[in-house]
C-alpha cells in the first residue's frame, strides 16, 4: 500500500470518528437538551476515551458546531436522495428542499429539536450565532438562485422579488417545522400549506 493511500485511509477513519462522535452528542443533546452535553458524557455515549474526544475536537464549542453542520449535510443528502439523478425542475427542487425542514419521522424530529437547541444558545453564543447566519445565508442563497432560474423559465413572474420570495418561503417552512415539533399541526397539513404556496408562487407567470 503506498503512502497516499495510508493517508487517505487515515483521513477516512479520522472523519468517520469525528461522526461517530457527532452522533454521540446529538443523541444526548435529543434525549437531555444541550446544557447536559460535556465532553465526558460524549465520550461514554460513544464508547471512546475522553482523550479522544478532546484528539479530535479542542473545545465544547468546536464539536457543537460539527455537530450542526453534520445536521446539514444529513438534510442535504436527503434532498439530494429524493431528488434523484438527472436535472429537476425549479418547484421540485424547491419543494424537497422546504419540505426538509418539516419533520415527518423520528429523525427529522430529532434533528430539528437540536437545531432549536442550537438556535437558543446562538442568543448568547456570537460564536455559534455566526456560524447559523452563514447557514441561513447559503440556504437563502439556494432559495434566490431556483426562483431565479424559474423566472428564466417563464415559470415565475419577473415582477417578483426572488429575495424576498425565497425569504418568505424559508420563513413558513421554518415556522410550519416548529409547530409540528410541538404538536401544532401535521406533517401533512404543513406539506399541504407548502404545496399551496408554491402553486400559488408558479401561477404568477403570465
């Protein structure tokens, strides 16, 4: 074996302890809430030593926001699965991506009450508050660039702003996601609230 693929092989190992560790915390963070987490309780949850714990993350902060981007990509990879291979038209890709947001099983539950847990200590944490505006931002981003290209397609009216368009729909998706966390409505009638606003946002074009 050479030498690049011992490294390669390394780096595998090293991120998949990095995730191992990331899913040792998140399962904690789900059952107790994100005041409980330590390193040391990490460490237990995910059956390594605490100094490898700390090998791989230097601070609390660190493996919080690994964590929270681990969310990301689980979303992202969902949307990815659902869509398929080969190109998807605007509304469909929008609606995967908003639909993403609403939890419908136990894990989409799961990751949504850590995001809220993420959400309130970004109040009192500049740190993390940074690091989910730049979340935000790419997410809103993603939203502009398909209205965008609905436009282009004739799909969407060009007398809409696609910024506040994409902001008024992660608004409602964010927003329906919260109340079926707390049992305010179903995912079905959030879905079915999406659906009519996207109808209504592809109607537009003359």
């Amino acid at each position: 074996m050479g030498k690049g693929s011992r490294t390669r092989g390394l780096g595998a190992r090293h991120e998949d302890r990095r995730r191992q560790i990331a899913e040792a915390l998140l399962a904690i963070i789900n059952r107790h809430g994100l005041d409980a987490v330590s390193l040391r309780d990490v460490a237990a949850e995910a059956e390594v030593s605490l100094g490898a714990v700390q090998h791989y993350f230097r601070s609390k902060d660190e493996m919080l926001l690994f964590a929270l981007d681990y969310i990301s990509e689980r979303g992202t990879e969902r949307v990815r699965q659902s869509l398929g291979v080969g190109e998807q038209p605007p509304r469909a890709v929008l609606r995967d991506i908003l639909a993403e947001l609403v939890p419908t099983d136990d894990e989409r539950r799961a990751e949504l009450r850590i995001a809220t847990a993420f959400t309130a200590r970004a109040l009192v944490s500049p740190k993390l508050a940074d690091h989910l505006r730049a979340g935000y931002d790419a997410l809103h981003d993603v939203l502009v660039l398909l209205i965008r290209h609905a436009q282009d397609a004739g799909e969407v009216s060009t007398d809409l702003d696609p910024e506040r368009v994409a902001a008024a729909l992660f608004a409602l998706a964010d927003g329906l996601g919260t109340h079926v966390l707390i049992g305010h409505g179903s995912p079905e009638t959030a879905h079915a609230v999406l659906d009519e606003h996207l109808d209504r946002l592809f109607a537009t074009a003359p």
